[in-house]
C-alpha cells in the first residue's frame, strides 16, 4: 500500500526537528519551497562527505561558501557544486558526481547541476542533454536549479540553443517541454536577461509556436511569462504573435497563454 504524500509545513517554524534533522542529513527529500528554504546546506554537505566517504573535501566546499559576497539558497548552491566539480576533477573521482546526480536528497541532486553547468570540459550540446535528466525531475526544486545552472551558456550561445532546445518542445515529459521555454526567457527569474532576445524575440519562435496549445499548465505559465517578459521592451511583437495565435487557435491553452502573455501591455 502507498503511503500518504507527506505534507510540508506552512513556515519554517512550524516544522519539527525531527524532520528537520531527516532533511539536513540528506535522509528525506523536501515537499515544499518552504523546506526547500530551510534545509542548511553546510549541514547537509557534511553528512553527504561523511556518507560517501570524502571528508578531505568538507573544508575547500566550505570555503568557497563562505566567501560568498551574498549568500542564498542559489549562491550557495552554485558553490557547493561548483566547488565539488573542481575537486572531484583535480582528484580524477568521476564516481562523486554519479552519486551526487542519483541522491535522493532533492538538495543534492540541485549542487550536481553545477556539476554540470560550470563543467568548461563539456561543450554546449554536451551540457544540455546531460541536463535533461535534471528537467525531468520529479522535484520542483531541481527543475529550477537546473535551468540556472546552464543559463549562462544558453545566453551566450542563444541560437544554438535555440535550435537544440526546439526539439525538446516535444518531448513525452511536460517538465521537458517546459525547460526549453523557462531556461530560455528574456528576463527570467533570480538570473541576467537575454539582451538578444529582448530586443530580437523573434529568435525564439521555434520554441514557442509548438508550445502554444500544450495541454499541460506548466508549460503554459512559462510560455506566457516567456511574452510577458518580450513584451517589455518589445510589445509590438508580442501583441503581432498573440493576435495570430488567436486566429489560429481556438485551443483553451492558447487562450490562458495569450492572457498571461498580454498582461502587462493590457495594465
């Protein structure tokens, strides 16, 4: 018999040491964004070192953290794995990052993101299938870790990216479909803005026009914030696209789509 879903707690405060402590040392995976937050990274790094037997890598990790100018969930995650990468190269241990990628702890697979977004060995297209994995991840988390993790490569390589991730728009999973629409924003969220796509949305096409009647509301929502986010330096071509989806498309999905999508031209 499955177990009920365990429900997270509404704030940070209200949520017991005991859990607490399941989610600090890597034994359970967080439910909401509230855990998510709450999980102590530097807690966790050292009962993760002490499980897989490396505690020589405890003190650089640790150190590279605490140089941070400014220190969130997302810098420290970038540290964290980051600062892993480097060792497990300089020591030639391929299996860490094996073991960080297939971890139950939804933190630790977030940290082997950077593992794969910072690697300079990996090109591109090498970098973006190895990913996909992470963007089909059950957890929200390791979803929007994974995209940031690669952003700076996509912004730099725009149209190759483009071009790869325009085959994923029609992958089997929604989370799939979803990356090649929410790494890609113009502005996105808690990362730097695409300038070629601010002024040249037009690039992004290829990934939009199939997600336009996607039936899951995951892929809407970033769609829709995709053009909201054109829209701000770039509101004839949002509202060019919009008027022709609605031409085109008597779908549901489009209709959600295009509302989000006009929403601050509309304001």
């Amino acid at each position: 018999m499955n177990k009920t879903p365990r429900k997270g707690a509404k704030s940070i405060k209200d949520i017991t040491p005991a859990i607490l402590q399941q989610l600090n040392s890597g034994a359970i995976a967080t439910v909401n964004l509230t855990e998510w937050l709450a999980v102590d990274q530097r807690t966790l790094l050292t009962h993760l070192l002490q499980q897989l037997d490396r505690p020589q890598y405890l003190s650089p990790v640790l150190a590279a953290v605490d140089t941070l100018k400014k220190a969130t969930v997302n810098t420290i995650n970038e540290a964290i794995g980051t600062t892993l990468l480097t060792l497990a190269t300089a020591h030639q241990d391929r299996a860490i990052l094996q073991q960080l990628a297939q971890h139950p702890a939804d933190m630790v697979r977030c940290w082997s993101t950077y593992t794969i977004g910072r690697n300079p060995a990996l090109s591109l297209e090498e970098k973006l299938y190895a990913i996909q994995p992470f963007a089909a991840d059950e957890h929200f988390g390791v979803r929007e870790i994974c995209w940031m993790a690669v952003r700076p490569d996509i912004a730099t390589h725009i149209v190759e990216s483009i071009h790869i991730l325009s085959t994923w728009t029609t992958h089997a999973s929604p989370n799939v479909r979803r990356f090649a629409s929410e790494a890609t924003r113009p502005r996105g969220v808690w990362c730097e803005h695409i300038e070629a796509l601010k002024k040249n949305p037009e690039i992004g096409l290829t990934i939009l026009e199939p997600l336009k009647t996607d039936e899951a509301r995951y892929v809407q929502d970033s769609v829709g914030n995709w053009l909201n986010d054109a829209s701000k330096t770039r509101p004839d071509f949002v509202q060019t696209v919009c008027d022709r989806w609605q031409r085109e498309s008597n779908s549901k999905a489009t209709t959600y789509i295009i509302k989000k999508a006009m929403r601050t031209i509309e304001k």
